[in-house]
C-alpha cells in the first residue's frame, strides 16, 4: 500500500545487506525530507587493494539498488541525481521519491532474494547453469546500464586465469595487502563488519580453473584440511561485468548491475563468487579487457554456479550507517 511518506529506515536495512569488498560495508545514509542521500565512507576505503576507491563505490551502487527496491516495495518510484556533489567528493547519490509505484511479483522475489543472497566461497556443484538462466541474469545487469561477457570458450577462461594468478601474487607480496587483509578477516569478537573465519574456507586442494583469492595470511591459525580423494572438478560459468565509462557514476551503475544480477541468480538458485584479484589493480583489469575484446572497462568478475548456502556475514545496524 502506497504511504505518504517512506520509510527509509527500511530502505536502508535492506541496503545494508548488499555485498561489499571484505564486507567493509562503506556506505553513509542521511533523510533530507523526501529524500535519501547516499555517502562513501572514507574511513572503510581499502588503501592498498582499492587505492582509487572503485571497488567501495560499486558497493555503494549496490547498496543504492537494494534502497530502491524497499522504496518500490513500500509504493514508491524514485529517480536517482549522481554526483560529483560541492561536498568533497563523498556524497554519492540523491534518491528522490515519487509515490504511486505498483508492486509486481518480481519486486516481491528480488526483495525476498536480497534476504537469502550470500557470496558462495564453498566449492561449486558440476551441474551447469541453463542459458534461459543465463540470459535472465545478463538481461538483469543490462537493464541497468552495464553489459556481461560470458567466458563461454577455453581461451577466454585461460586468458582470466592466467591475469588472476598473476594479479594474486602481486597482491601477497604487499605488505600492506596483507596487513589489510589481516585486518578484515580477524575482527574481534562480535563484530559487525568483516569477514568471519566460517566464510572464507581454505582454497586449498580446491579443483578450480582459476586462482581464488586465498583468505588465509601468515600467522593465521585455522586448519587448512586434507580432502580424503581427490575433489571433484568445479565448472562454474565466468562473467565479466563491466561499462562503457570509467568515471564514478559508471562504478555506481556497475554496483546496481551487480546487484540486479546477484537478486536475478539468486532467485533461480544459482550462487556467486566474485573473482576480485584480476580487478583490484589498474594493469590487470585494463589487460582483462583487452584481451578480451570488449568495448570499455571491465567492473566486476563473478562465477557463477550451484552451491549449498554458506554462513551469512555480519551487519552493522542501521543506526550506524544512517544518520
């Protein structure tokens, strides 16, 4: 039923579930009547592996779709005013609302999906994902404003594993990735931020055809166990995620992609993984995209398949990200 007035601190408990790089959950929310402003966090930037701030601002994006979608569900359209705003470069987004929306039943699924979605880290099944499925979730992420490469041949899958192993030891030979990474995925006790020990099972032994960003740093003391035979091999569909322009308002349709992607997969019982290393650094995306062919920058890379759910991450409440 349409209100006068929406309630945006649903907005923004629905927006605080969207995926975030390391689940540092960047995001900044202030009510201005109507209105629903959106920020990035400067103090949840990750220095070493997004020194542009990219990847914060495509969480962002994400976070931006799910306001939206609790907007829709309460009655409401909305148009969105992009920055570069007078305000130091921080403010990211203006939501204005207009009531008189109609609810549609894929509104009602993608919200229930944003509820259940999670980042699949666990092994993949073979089972392969259908092309109706497929160009579903594609049509999801053009329809905001981006496009999807699907890394249907072997070249195309040898050319993103070659990149991702590069890029991967280029980032554990980082001091400061490592103390970066160290810092995310050992938060203390009852934190609500972060990546739990349970989310980020070892890679190790796994039988992929990429590199996985490995979670475990020197020091750590969990268990990196042994399979008994050997594990079986995993096939998951590759995608590439990306966009025309390179500018922030491009970062932010490329989270809203993402987004509108991971609600469409979800929903038809597929998982994401997303593959961040061959992203994280400015050589290895802008050869990504060259070798590949593709008109503009590559965003995002994700795999795509079926999984058992994995362990959900924590949230920060709402009171502290809107205010």
């Amino acid at each position: 039923m349409t209100t006068t007035h929406p309630d945006f601190t649903s907005s923004v408990e629905l927006a605080r579930l969207a995926p975030s790089i390391h689940n540092t959950q960047p995001w900044r929310f202030r009510v201005d009547g109507d209105r629903l402003l959106l920020s990035r966090d400067p103090d949840r930037r990750l220095a070493a592996l997004d020194p542009t701030g990219r990847q914060q601002v495509i969480s962002c994006g994400a976070a931006l779709h799910l306001a939206r979608l609790d907007l829709r569900l309460q009655g409401f359209d909305s148009t969105v005013e992009y920055g570069p705003f007078d305000d130091g470069g921080e403010l990211l987004a203006v939501v204005t609302t207009v009531p008189g929306h109609a609810v549609s039943t894929e509104d009602l699924s993608s919200w229930r999906a944003a509820r259940s979605r999670h980042t699949q880290r666990d092994r993949f099944a073979a089972r392969t994902v259908e092309p109706a499925v497929v160009a579903d979730i594609r049509g999801a992420a053009e329809a905001q404003g981006a496009w999807v490469r699907v890394l249907g041949s072997a070249e195309g899958v040898a050319t993103l594993a070659v990149l991702l192993a590069h890029a991967e030891e280029v980032e554990r030979d980082d001091p400061g990735y490592r103390d970066e990474l160290a810092a995310w995925t050992h938060r203390p006790a009852g934190s609500r931020d972060g990546l739990p020990r349970a989310a980020t099972p070892s890679v190790a032994g796994r039988a992929s055809t990429v590199r996985l960003r490995d979670f475990d740093v020197p020091g750590d003391d969990g268990v990196s166990g042994g399979a008994d035979q050997p594990p079986a091999a995993e096939h998951p569909l590759t995608v590439v995620l990306g966009t025309e322009g390179d500018r922030i308002v491009d970062w932010l349709h490329a989270g809203a992609a993402l987004m509108a992607m991971w609600l469409r997969a979800t929903v038809a019982g597929v998982q994401a993984s997303p593959l961040g290393q061959v992203v994280d650094l400015d050589w290895s995306r802008s050869r990504l995209g060259l070798e590949l062919g593709v008109v503009g920058h590559p965003q995002m890379v994700l795999r795509l398949g079926y999984g058992q759910p994995g362990p959900s991450t924590p949230r920060r409440p709402v009171s502290e990200v809107l205010g």
